[in-house]
C-alpha cells in the first residue's frame, strides 16, 4: 500500500533556500503514487511512534527502504527541451553555428525519421538513457514526422516517465528533402499526434504523457503555417508550446528580415514598435503561459517584459549556446523579473543528455555573465549580479522546469499531495564514479569540505550540502541508484528492463 523511504532528503523551498534533511521519513502511496506525508526530523528512536502515529503499525502495509549514509532522495530531473532524434549526432558538427549546424548536421539525421524501424531503433536507446540519468519529466521535441512521433510517445509511455512529445512543424528554410508539402498537411499530421498521445490512456489530462505543439523555430514556419496553429492553440488552450527563441544573431537578423512586413497586429490591442523575435511569437498567440522558449541568449528589453506579461518559461541550455557558440544567456536578469526558467540539454546542440552538465554549465555561464557586470559595473539586482547558487541550480533543474511545463504544483520537490517524482542517489565510493570522492571516505578520513566546526544535526545537515554539491559537479548515471516517476520505480542503475 505504501513505500517508506527513512533517510536523507533533499528538496526546493524557493530559488534561494532548499531543505537539507538528515533523517526524513517520506510515505508515498502506491496505489496514487503520490506523497501522503513526510516528516523532516525523525531520530530512530521516535521511528515507531511516528510511523504509529499515521497508523501504520503492519509491517505488510509498507515496502520499506531504508537509506544508508551518503544516499539522499531528492525530487526527479526536469528537462525543458530535448531532441531525441539528434541523439546520435551527439559529438559532430560542433565546429559550426546553429544555422550551418542545422543544415550539416542536424537535417540530415533528422530526415532518417521518416523510417519508423529506424526511429522505433533509436527512440527505444533514447528513452532508457535519459530516464536513467535521472529525467523524470522531458520535452520531446520530435522530428517533422508523425509516424516517427507516435512510435516515441508510445515508448515514453512504456517506460512510465513523465513528458511532453511534440511532432515539429516546418514548412520552409530547410532543405527540401525535411519540409513539409503544406501548411494544412503540418497541422493535419500535428492534430494526429495530439490524438494519438490522448489516446493512450484513459484519462488524459492526468496522464503523464502530454502532447506539446512545437513550430520549430519562427523561421522554418510560414505566416500561414503559423496562423493556423495559433487557431489550433485558441480551440485546444491547454495545449503546451515548445519552440527555439533568440538562439543565434544570425538567426534572429534572418527571422526578422522574414516577418517584418507580413506580422499580424498585436493580439490585444496593444502598441508594437520594433518587431522583435518573441513579438513574432505572440503575433500567433503562441507567447502564452504554458509556453517553452528554449535559449532566449539574446533577449532584448521589450522582449522580456512580453514574456514575462505572457508569463511564458524559458528553459536555459548552457551546454548547447557554449557548444554552437550561440552565447550565454543571462539567466539572473531574467530571473529578477519573476520570469520562470528551466533547464534544458538541448541534444544535440548541446553534448551531454543528463541535466547535471546543464547544472555544471549554468553555473560556468552565471560566472561568465558575473565577470562581465565586473566589467561593465552594470550589476543590479539579486540575482542578475551573481553567480547562480547552489540552492538556484537545484531549484531550476527540478521545480523551476516543472513551473516552465507549467505542472510546478504536481511534480518539482517533494511535498505532500505531489506526485512522487524522485531520485535515489548514492554519493559513496561503492556507486562506481571514481570522479567522486565518496561520502563512506569523509566519514572514514574527516575530509568533509568546509572548515566550520559544527555539531550533532547541523553537521549532519552540512554534509549533506557537501554531497549535493559534489554531486551537481562530479556525479552522473552512476550515482543514481533508482529513478521513480508518480511512485512508480522506473529507472536507474538498480533498474533492470
Ligand atoms: N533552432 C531550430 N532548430 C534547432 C535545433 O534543432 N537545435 C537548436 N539548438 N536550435 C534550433
Ligand atoms: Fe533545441
């Protein structure tokens, strides 16, 4: 009826505070697989008495999984923007920019999609590697065909994670051989995935996998294309959106140079000036508040203060604008203005499918930004002047995606009444990573980082600091002993097919 988990927790309070817990004990019903309770503070001698208090005093009424020193849960990966079909891309092409990198590159393996035995072979690989490195939820952001997209959504599905999968529409400025015929026939195939995908269970609103509209970026997306799924948006307004935004100068100077006599006028009445990329998007009412902006490097004034009154997300892909020489994205600014952000590995254009070297490289990108300002002594703000912390690396890989998929009260920490999405990490030497030095080494030889002398729980609660850090920057597949998506134990090294 119940999973117990009794150890060390990790989880979210707000971008800047999270809960380090020593000796937590988590309750997650199996039959919702949502969390029922957690108690933060349970020494073992009041073990039984808490769990006496919620009634459980049957040992057949919970699976229990005790965890050892070194080994912490904490609330599952959220990958805002991922490309599954450039997977074996990962490693070429990144000699080049986004656009020759496309072209190169990146069409050219996305176009063997059309071939459902080669995807059903690729997406099958896919799956099971990012859902062992620790991703819970993922967008998918499929190739331009809807056979190769419904072959992925039924995997996902399988394998019990929690995504978005969209098909991509594209219906010019890319090589012949990748464009759709029509604008009719992107959406036709467009609505057939989005069928498809709420078909695959009874209830679909509750269902983990959701369909995701995704005009691939404004460019490969005629005005009318783009018409027509801005009318797809206002009959289906639950719809979530993924596209690419302000990525690469040349892309966004050529996106520009294509819509700026032809845009519609503004949907609400309002004044427009200059046209600007995220202006393109809201032209077709698809700046909306479950919509994820991918990249957003260049973001001028005007385009922030309309993301933010869409309230629309950005999902953060450092590896990717260091690897295609796109930029550094000054993700504090952004999140100054309350605007909400994720992370994304955005594979291929980034190198690594795990969200951890996105955490690695946000971190890199904010030091980068904090040496500019020390330049420019432009630094204002709280977040905009700094380095991105510890407690804000965590909050935008977990509950900061889940805001930007606009799911942040279902999944995103590990809270009561929320879904059990969550990691079982193993920082000991026994994982296997020889790039960690293992928490079973600190005990035994008092190398715990840090020169403060503290007691009893605080030291406990520092450490347990100390091996979430080494994990964001040292740890990887091998530190992840079990993956659980909505209670369910669905991957991880411990996890056999
Ligand atoms: N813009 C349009 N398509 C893509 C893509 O596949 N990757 C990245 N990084 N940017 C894009
Ligand atoms: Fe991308």
């Amino acid at each position: 009826m119940y999973t117990l988990f009794y150890g060390a927790l990790i989880t979210p309070k707000s971008l800047t505070e999270y809960t380090a817990a020593p000796q937590a004990l988590v309750c997650v019903s199996k039959v919702s697989g949502n969390i029922d309770w957690i108690e933060l503070d349970v020494p073992s001698h009041k073990f039984e008495d808490t769990l006496a208090s919620y009634g459980l005093v049957n040992l057949r009424d919970f699976e229990f999984i005790e965890l050892k020193h070194g080994e912490f849960i904490m609330p599952g990966f959220i990958d805002t923007h991922f490309h599954p079909c450039q997977v074996p891309n990962i490693g070429s092409g990144q000699e080049y920019e986004l656009l020759d990198w496309l072209k190169h590159y990146t069409y050219p393996l996305e176009a063997k999609f059309k071939d459902k035995s080669f995807a059903k072979r690729v997406y099958t690989t896919v799956v099971r590697r990012i859902v062992d490195a620790g991703t819970t939820t993922c967008c998918y952001f499929g190739s331009v065909h809807e056979g190769a997209t419904k072959i992925l959504a039924d995997l996902v599905h399988a394998a019990g994670q929690r995504a978005f999968v969209g098909k991509c529409n594209v219906d010019r400025e890319a090589p012949d051989y990748y464009v759709e015929p029509s604008p009719a026939a992107s959406v036709q195939s467009t609505l057939s995935v989005i069928s498809h995908i709420r078909g695959l269970t009874p209830h679909p609103s509750s269902a983990l996998v959701q369909p995701v509209l995704t005009p691939r970026f404004a460019m490969t997306c005629t005005p009318e294309l783009l018409s027509k799924l801005s009318e797809l948006v206002l009959s289906d307004p639950g719809l979530t959106i993924q596209t690419h935004i302000d990525e690469n100068r040349d892309e966004i100077a050529y996106t520009k140079s294509l819509f700026k006599d032809v845009l519609p006028p503004p949907p609400d009445g309002e004044e427009r000036c200059e046209i600007t990329y995220a202006g393109v998007y809201d032209a077709y009412n698809l700046l909306r508040e479950n919509t994820v902006l991918a990249h957003a490097v260049y973001l001028e004034e005007e385009e922030i203060e309309l993301i933010h009154r869409r309230k629309a997300g950005v999902s953060h892909c450092p590896t990717s604008n260091f690897n295609l020489r796109s930029g550094y994205a000054k993700i504090g600014v952004l999140l100054d203005r309350g605007i909400k952000v994720g992370l994304g590995t955005d594979v291929s254009g980034g190198y690594s499918l795990s969200i951890l070297t996105a955490i690695q490289h946000a971190s890199i990108a904010s030091k980068l930004v904090v040496l500019d300002h020390e330049r420019s002594s432009s630094a204002k703000g709280t977040f905009a002047s700094k380095q991105l912390s510890i407690p804000t690396l965590l909050y935008l890989a977990t509950q900061g995606g889940a805001d930007v998929c606009n799911i942040g009260g279902r999944v995103g920490s590990l809270k009561p009444g929320k879904a059990f999405d969550a990691l079982l990490v193993s920082m000991n030497s026994d994982a296997g990573n020889p790039e960690v030095w293992g928490a079973d080494l600190d005990r035994e030889l008092g190398t715990i980082p840090g020169d403060e002398k503290r007691a009893g729980q605080e030291a406990k609660r520092s450490e347990l600091k100390a091996q979430l850090e080494r994990f964001f920057f040292c740890g990887d597949n091998r530190n992840i002993r079990r993956v659980y998506v909505q209670g369910k134990f669905v991957g991880g090294k411990e996890f056999k097919v």
